[in-house]
C-alpha cells in the first residue's frame, strides 16, 4: 500500500498522526536538544526542495476551497483512480489546525510548510497552491489556515500491487514559537491512490457518477448512490486494506438515472476499507474510502 504523507499533528506510537476532529494537536514534551536538531534538519531538507523545484515544470496553481471548516484532508485522503496513458489532474484540499500543546502550554501555530510530496507515481508530479516549491502558510489564529496541492500529469506505469492502493506521501512541518524560541513539529500524511491500464477516463461516466456512501463511517448498513448518463451494467465491492474483495454486489443491467445500492457491513471488522462501484465490467471504476465502526 503506497501513501501521501503531509506534516504536522500529533505523536503516536512514535509517529506523528493527525487530529481529525480537535483543531488542537496534543505534543508529548521532548527535550530542548532534539527539537533543535529537528529543526536544523529540517530546515536543510526545506533547501534541498527549494532548490529542487527549480527544474520542475509548473502548472496553474489550484484553488483553495473555503468550505472545508475543520482540519483534515479534502474530499478524501483517496484519490480517484488514475490511468495509464490518459492525463490526470486531481486536487487535495487541506485545512491546517490552529494551535497544538506543547511542554503544558496551549500554543497557536506560527506557520505551516508543505516541504514535499514523494512516493508519487511515474509521469505524475505536485504544486502548491502557494510559493511552490516551498509551500509556506502563516497561520492567523483564530482562523484556519487553507492549502492546497494539485496531483497532476500522465501516469506511465499501474500500480504494482493494484487493485491494491499505492499511497503519495505528504511532509509538512509545523512551527510555534517557545520561550522566544521557534520549534518545528514534523509529519507525514498518506493519500491513497491506484494507477490501472484501463483507460476509464475517457467513458462517458467519468465525471459524472457522483458517487456518495452515507453514512460514513457505516454501523451496520449504508446507502450507496451514483448517477447513469446511461444504461450500464454496475457491480458494487468492498475491499480491505490489503486489497481483497470481502463484499460484492452484481446489480446487473440498470436504466440511467440515480441509482441507490443498500450495503451491510456486519461481517466486516472494524476498520477502513475502499467500496468501489464498477461500470460495464470495468469501463469506468470510482472508489471511495469507508470506515466500519461497532
């Protein structure tokens, strides 16, 4: 399973993690010595980007959406499915939180920098919506500090593992200022992604499946919908991490138009899984990231 890391958040179990609801991030105290070697570090690796970016080719920067009101990653830490040969251009959206507790004090975050995105597939690249190839936001508490990086280009080569996920990695630091002092706080965020030979992107449902699963996370059963332009054969899965199929719905030939699909989800473990909906044995595939809860 490949991954998106992006930094900033929490630690847990030795790594750093984000929040997903609080827009405070709790930080366990470290000594004085590691946080400065930390932020010596990264600000070699801050440099070593800068000057790597000069010989990336740029494209239009996206467009931060207000709409998102707490942090996280937007619409999904999933990102649609991308193909060989056909060109891909994908936004993730992220809200950054305001302030985090660092040695007992409730501090507010001074800056965010998202230093780099790696693990990316062959043909694909990244950009910022900000100063790109730095990436630096200042945050102004009490609001929410918005970014963005556009995922973009033509895929060369499937995933190895598909139907299995790939994941790009996100690295993001975080800064506050302590005792006059800056201290940066690192993490890496995982985005799902798959590259398929299939050329998908040109089907007449690209774009306009909507597909939506609610609610989600799913106690025990859920509505899935999606949009036909046309009449299609549909099949609705549900996979694990690992990228075994452990639910399938054959819907057979259904008419165009809105379409709902009741899932049940009690012989599932408690988790994250992808529920995938395939159209005309293939011809297009969406897939959604679902978590199971009991």
């Amino acid at each position: 399973m490949d991954k998106i890391l992006v930094s900033w958040g929490q630690k847990k179990d030795g790594a750093f993690e984000m929040m997903n609801e609080p827009t405070k991030l709790v930080v366990p105290s470290w000594d004085y010595k590691k946080l400065n070697l930390m932020k010596k570090t990264l600000h070699i690796a801050f440099l070593f980007f800068a000057l790597l970016g000069f010989g990336i080719t740029k494209a239009q920067p996206c467009t931060v959406d207000p709409s998102y009101t707490a942090p996280g990653i937007y619409p999904s830490d999933t990102l649609q499915d991308m193909f060989v040969g056909t060109a891909t251009l994908q936004t993730i959206q992220f809200v950054f939180p305001v302030d985090t507790v660092l040695f007992g004090f409730t501090l507010p975050f001074d800056s965010f920098v998202v230093s780099s995105v790696s693990n990316i597939p062959p043909g694909v690249l990244w950009e910022c919506n900000q100063n790109h190839p730095t990436c630096s936001y200042v945050s102004n508490p009490p609001n929410l500090t918005r970014g963005c990086v556009k995922v973009y280009g033509t895929p060369t080569s499937p995933s190895a593992g598909y139907p299995a996920y790939d994941s790009l990695i996100v690295t993001g630091v975080a800064y506050v200022t302590l005792f006059s002092q800056v201290q940066s706080l690192s993490q890496d965020i995982s985005v799902y992604y798959r590259v398929t030979n299939s050329a998908s992107n040109s089907s007449p449902f690209a774009n306009t499946l909507d597909l939506q699963v609610a609610p989600n996370p799913i106690a025990t059963n859920a509505n899935v919908s999606f949009n036909l332009v046309s009449s299609a054969t549909a099949v609705v899965s549900v996979y694990n991490m690992l990228g075994e199929e452990v639910i399938r719905m054959d819907q057979g030939m259904m008419s165009a138009g809105q379409k709902s699909v009741s899932i049940n989800t009690n012989d599932l473990e408690s988790g994250m899984y992808f529920l995938r909906v395939s159209i005309n044995d293939g011809e297009y595939v969406e897939t959604q990231k679902i978590a199971t809860q009991r």
